[in-house]
C-alpha cells in the first residue's frame, strides 16, 4: 500500500509545486512509482511536467465532479516511474459543486484509495487556500508536508493551517511529516568574504575612535557628554548593516528543494 503525502500551505508563493515536481522526480529516479496529483487550480505542477493542459480529456475535476474511473485522468511523464494527474482551471468551480454532495469532504480520498495499491507514493500539491479542495487532500493523506519559506510573514499562516489539520484529525489521522524549508537565500564565498573584510575594518575603526580619538577628545573638553554622542554615532551604522544584511538574507534569491 502506498503512502499518500499533502504538500500544503494556504500561503502563496513558498514553493509547493516546485518541491511537489522536485520530490516527486526524485521518488521516481530512486526506483519507486510515484503519482503526483495536481489539486491546484493553477495547474503549475501539471505544466511543469510537461503535460499541454488544453490537451487533456480528463484531470482531476472530473475525477470529483463526474465521478470517472481516475485511471483516464492518469498520465504517464518523460521521467520513468512518475506519473500525474493535472488539474485545470475549472477545479476553481469544483467547491461550489461539491458543496451539495455527500459526504464531500472524502471525494478526494475515495478516488485515491482505488490507487493506492498501484503506487509506492502519492503525492498532492495542494493550492494556496484552505478551502474545500484542501480539506479533500488533508483527508485523503497519511501526512503533510509543509513547506514554508524562510523568512518572517511566511510563519503567520502556519498556525491557522495546523489547527485545520488538528480539526481534521478528528475524523481522519494524518501524520505530520515535518517543515521543509523553501527559498533559502545563499551565498558564494566571495561576497561572504567581502563583507566580512568589511565588517572588521568597521570594528577597527570603531576602536580605534573609542580608545583612541574619544580619551584625547574627552580630555581636552569633550565632557560626559561626548559619551552619548560616541555611542549614538558607533553602532547606528551597525544597526543599519546588520539589518540590510538581514533583509537580503531572507530574500527569495535560490530554491533548496
């Protein structure tokens, strides 16, 4: 029996389709069948595994709509083992649809279940939302993945998503396989180099003015004073450097998926 994985996160842009392509690829080239379901209105994991999806008779909205045998919404990629089912963007309409249908928070999972023997994993690149397509792949799943970039505003839609799953663990266990880090900015040698050479001609200077420039100028009138003053004046260019540097080290320079 297969493992049946979410990657999930209502927030937009922290790298679900690409870790959801990236993970998949790499299940199928250690030798296991892999099904990448395409849950996202959007259809980016669909278009980056080369699937035309203008061309499809069947995705994964009529799979939950009209009921058809998954195995026509099932395609087979360039890469050996790793298959998928796209999506299109008519599953923006499918939750209303869903709406008057029994039991519609386990469509999703009654379809992968006639395909869980055929695959060592399945995975779902959910879209960013919580709505009721989520909840189908949340309720279908063994666990979640949930990918989240690093920096600051990525974290605040992370709580809301846990007590989603803690609400649906209730009715159906899922397994919670852990973060992964998305969007982690590095950097070469080089300018790691660069900054630091300048870092340490900033503190020789800075000591150069306290022990140096400031006993001279405090004796000769500077005053108590003149203390505030050396203080305000050292470190606001730290503050400043540290915090460019820190804005540039959250920014979404590489993916490390």
């Amino acid at each position: 029996m297969g493992k049946i994985i979410s990657l999930a996160n209502q927030k937009g842009g922290v790298g679900k389709t690409t870790t959801s392509i990236n993970l998949a690829a790499a299940l199928a080239l250690e030798g296991k069948r892999v099904l990448l379901v395409d849950a996202d209105p959007q259809a980016n994991s669909s278009s980056g595994l080369g699937v035309d999806i203008q061309a499809m008779a069947h995705t994964v909205y009529e799979c939950l709509i009209n009921g058809i045998d998954p195995h026509q919404a099932i395609y087979a990629t360039s890469t050996e083992g790793l298959y998928i089912m796209p999506s299109h963007i008519d599953l923006v309409g499918a939750e209303i649809e869903m709406l008057n249908l029994e039991n519609r928070e386990n469509i999703l999972k009654r379809v992968l279940n006639t395909l869980r023997a055929e695959y060592d994993y399945i995975l779902i690149d959910c879209s960013p939302s919580l709505g009721l397509i989520t909840i189908n792949a949340l309720t279908a799943s063994d666990g979640i993945i949930i990918p989240v970039q690093c920096e600051f505003f990525a974290l605040e839609g992370i709580a809301k998503l846990l007590k989603t799953v803690k609400i649906i663990t209730y009715y159906a266990p899922i397994g919670f396989f852990g973060f992964f880090a998305t969007l982690v900015a590095t950097y070469g040698p080089e300018l790691i180099g660069d900054y630091s050479r300048t870092l340490i001609i900033y503190y020789v200077l800075c000591f150069a003015y306290m022990f140096v420039f400031f006993p001279v100028y405090a004796r000769f009138g500077g005053g108590k004073g003149a203390v505030k003053v050396m203080f305000r004046h050292l470190f606001k260019p730290a503050a400043v450097s540290f915090g460019t540097c820190a804005s540039v080290a959250t920014s979404p320079t590489n993916m490390e998926a």
